[in-house]
C-alpha cells in the first residue's frame, strides 16, 4: 500500500467516526493499602482483600522466615502491590509490604517459583540534642520538667553510677546538662532517641563533665575532663530508680529482732526492677541461698566478688559458669528468703569479705595519654561548643513560642 493510499484510507476511517488505536497494556503497578482489624489475622485480611487462598498462604509462609505472623497486632497496615502478567492483566499480586517497627520494612515478593521475603532497617540520622535543669527535690523530678526522655534519663544515671551515690550525693541546687542524640527518618520524624554523647553533673559544687570519645583502637568510652575513663571496674548501684534502704553496718535486724552486722547495702524497688552485673565476670553461684533467697554471686577477678540477693528470678539462661558484661541484666528484685519487702541486697567482697559498697576505691579504668589525650581534648572542646549553641537555639525557640 503507498504512502498516499493508506493517508486516504485513515481519513476514510476518521470521517466515519471510527478510530483505531493500539491496546497497549497498562504497566504501571497498582498500590493498595489493608489494615489488620481486630480479631482478624493476616490470611483473612488478604483473601478479604482479593488474593486467592494459595497465593495468600504461599505469600505468608514466605513471610515467615523473617517476621513471625503471630505478632502482628490490630491496626498494622499492608501495602498490596499489582503489577501486569504477561498478557497485560494489571491485578497479578506482586509484593506485600509493612513496617513492623518505625525501623524495619518487611517485603514479600513474588519471583519465578513463589515467594520470597526480606526484612530490612531503614537508615536513620542522628540529629544532636540538648536538656539541662536545677534539681529541687530529685533528679527525676527536674529531668521530667526539663524535657529529658526517660531513657537519656537512664543512661545519665548509668554513667555517674560509678562514683556517684543518687541516694546520698545529690541535693537540692545541684544541676544537670546533657547531649544526646535523636535518630530521625528520611521525613524528618523522630524514631527514637540515641545515646548520650556528652553529660556534666554539679553535685555539691563539684563538677564532673563526661565526653564520648573513640579511641585509636575504635573503643567507645566516657572520659571526664582530664581524660581518664570514668568507667570503673564495678557500679556500686547496680540497679536504676532505687531508694537506698538499708547501709553498711551494724543495726537491728527486721527479722530476727537483735543487732547484727549487715554486709551489704539494700536498695528498695518495685518486684520486677531489672538487677544489672556490677561488673564484668563469671557467674560463680546462683540459686537458693538459705535467708539470702535467690542469690547470685558474680567473680569478678582474684580480688573481687559481688552478690545479690532476695531476686524474684534470674535473667534468662544463667547458670554457674556462665559469663556477663558490666550492665547485663542478671535477675530482678523480689522478696525471697529473709526479707520484709522488695528489695536487692547487695554485697561487694574483696579477698572473700564483704566491704563497704559505698566507700570502696573502686578500680579506676583507661587514662588517655599523649597524641591521643590532644585529639580528645579538641573533640572534647567542639562538643561543649555544640551544646553552647543548641542550648541557646532551644532557649529561643521557646522564648518565641
């Protein structure tokens, strides 16, 4: 056909009212997203959704070997994506995808033979902030009224539990400051809060600044102003929010009615609180231990040895032998064998004989020398410059509101 005949021939066509186009299939895929109701399950959700049975169960077994089914709760929400096959049809179920967690994206995705699944973290942005308070009556307290999260909180009073009794040492007119950090999503969002990079206590007149720092060897630690680790080989508080209940001593036992030496220190929590290892070590006992209750004592080197006693349990796993890290939980405090309420009994002994938790000279750690002492110095020095600016940031932005 020529060139002017088949121009005849469309004109011919578009005059009659008739227009011929090509059925080109539509490629693009199609989203849809279903949520998880309650008292529904996910199979439910996707046959409700259109999918046949076998492609919602092989789907989900796929899913499976990454994230467990059974944890889902109601009000999880799935993106269902559709894509073409090969004669163009747009509703071939392609990928089922969520969020579990703000850092976590699950996939199940369609190949040759089935399905397969992917679990993977979404990259986050450490954004440094900021908070600082007079106490008055208690360090929760004046972290709660400043805008401190609860776990940068925590953290604070894990770092100073090395010298620093929260019983005893704090007092009204003492203050706080401390830098931590907030990990954000691509939109900006807060996911969570990261970890404390810089912290200064005044307690009693007395100032003690903590810089993260990493060294030549690529280990992360706290170091105060000169450079000296402020980790010690053990915590004298191995436990968080405790109230000191009992000292180191002589005194009346609650129990039995007459004065006795007692070779520890207790410290009062809620059943349950969370008991931490003093220090790193070897679980040398644990078990039932006459009026101690549970009882778990920890050897720590030829010199040192810790014990805690009254626990409700014991963390999951331990046994005699077993080693655990300075911070690890161990158990959690109860009220078993000789005791009046909940409360950890807690022992330092040295050479085999129980020492003043409090007053002990604990081990000092890691003391930073020559090049390595000036590059912390320097890191040392930007740091409190950062905190400088985002404190007077923050005070405008609050003046504003």
């Amino acid at each position: 056909m020529s060139a002017s005949a088949a121009e005849s021939e469309l004109s011919a066509s578009s005059s009659s009212g008739v227009t011929e186009t090509a059925n080109l299939p539509d490629n693009e895929p199609r989203l849809e997203t279903v949520v998880l109701e309650k008292g529904s399950n996910l199979m439910a959700t996707l046959t409700a959704a259109g999918l046949e049975r076998s492609v919602a169960f092989n789907a989900i077994e796929a899913l499976r070997d990454v994230y467990n089914p059974r944890k889902l709760r109601a009000g999880q929400e799935f993106d269902l994506v559709y894509g073409s096959d090969v004669e163009g049809d747009s509703g071939l179920f392609d990928t089922l995808r969520f969020q579990p967690d703000p850092e976590t994206v699950v996939s199940v995705s369609r190949t040759d033979d089935g399905f397969t699944a992917s679990s993977d973290k979404i990259a986050l942005t450490p954004v440094r902030n900021v908070s600082s308070g007079v106490i008055d009556q208690s360090l929760f307290l004046a972290a709660e009224k400043n805008g401190m999260p609860l776990s940068v909180l925590m953290e604070l009073i894990e770092l100073y539990s090395y010298e620093v009794d929260f019983q005893r040492d704090i007092q009204p007119g003492d203050s706080f400051e401390v830098m931590f950090e907030e990990l954000r999503n691509d939109a900006g969002e807060r996911v969570r809060y990261g970890d404390v990079v810089y912290a200064s206590m005044t307690l009693s007149g007395n100032n003690v600044r903590l810089y993260s720092y990493k060294d030549s060897n690529g280990d992360v630690d706290f170091y105060n102003q000169k450079g000296e680790s402020y980790r010690r080989a053990l915590m004298r508080t191995p436990i968080n929010g405790a109230r000191l209940s009992s000292g180191f001593g002589a005194r009346k036992h609650p129990i039995l009615g007459f004065t006795k030496m007692h070779k520890g220190v207790d410290f009062a929590a809620p059943p349950g609180t969370p008991i931490f290892a003093a220090g790193n070590g070897t679980v040398a006992q644990i078990g039932r231990n006459g009026g101690y209750g549970n009882y778990i004592r920890l050897r720590h080197n030829d010199s040192y040895d810790t014990a805690y006693a009254h626990m409700k349990g014991f963390a999951k796993g331990l046994k005699q032998g077993s080693r655990v890290k300075q911070g690890d939980v161990i158990g959690y405090v109860g009220t078993t064998g000789a005791s009046t309420g909940p409360h950890l009994h807690f022992e330092i002994l040295k050479n085999n004989a129980q020492v003043n938790p409090i007053k002990v000279k604990m081990p000092s750690g890691k003391t930073l020398k020559g090049n390595e002492l000036k590059t912390f110095l320097a890191k040392a020095e930007g740091m409190r410059g950062q905190y400088a600016e985002l404190s007077m940031h923050n005070r405008k932005v609050a003046s504003a509101e």
